[in-house]
C-alpha cells in the first residue's frame, strides 16, 4: 500500500501565536497536546506503533515509545516561533533568513500501517 497524505487540519487553522521565547510553558504544551490529538483523530501512528511497545535501548527492561509524539511535537512548536537559517543558494551564494513554521500548513505522511514517516509544513 502506497503512502498517504493527511492534513492540512482545520482544527489547526488560525490559532494565535506563540513565541517559546515568551509564551507560557502550559501554553506551549497545550498546543502540543492539540496537535497530538489532531493525529490521532486522523488515525495517525507514532513510528513503531504496529509493533506495540518495545524495549528503551537506554533503559533494558522498560517498555516505551514514543506514542505521543513528544519529541517531534517539541521541534515543531519551537520552530513556530522565528528563528534564522542559513541555506546555500543554486550560485553558491550563502543566504541567513528568518523563518517560522507555519502550524496552519501541517500535513504529515503515513505508511501502511498508519505511521507517520514525514511531517511537511510551510515556512514563512
């Protein structure tokens, strides 16, 4: 089965925004806590979900993985808010700009088994 494409999401659509330099933390984690739920509405997986829980290599013993996409939702909500990048031009040109993610163009792309295998956003 070939990947499909979920998203942009209309519960992600005109939200205000938050500067992780100065939002508040409980803010921050609401909106990471909004975009888990939106995945999992749109029935997407964390990688290794089809394989159920799976030991830590750091902690033997444990069981763990990454359901709630913790990590990743981390990254994305900090680079919603602008930050620069350096990116070197066709000519060899090295070019700094400041950009943002824009969290209203998320999409993601999932596998077979409904796992996410890339996150695809817009910056501006």
């Amino acid at each position: 089965m070939p990947r499909q494409t979920r998203g942009p999401f209309p519960e992600l659509q005109n939200l205000p925004h938050l500067d992780v330099e100065t939002a508040d933390t409980l803010d921050l984690l609401e909106r990471m806590d909004l975009v888990n739920q939106v995945l999992a509405e749109a029935n997407c997986n964390c990688n290794g979900h089809a394989k159920g829980l799976i030991e830590a290599p750091d902690n033997p013993g444990s069981k763990h993985r990454d359901e709630y996409f913790g990590a990743d939702l981390s990254e994305l909500i900090c680079r919603c808010t602008e930050h620069e990048i350096t990116r070197r031009e066709p000519n060899g040109e090295i070019v700094t700009e400041t950009v943002r993610v824009r969290l209203e163009t998320l999409s993601v792309e999932v596998d077979e088994n409904n796992e996410v295998c890339v996150w695809i956003y817009e910056e501006s």
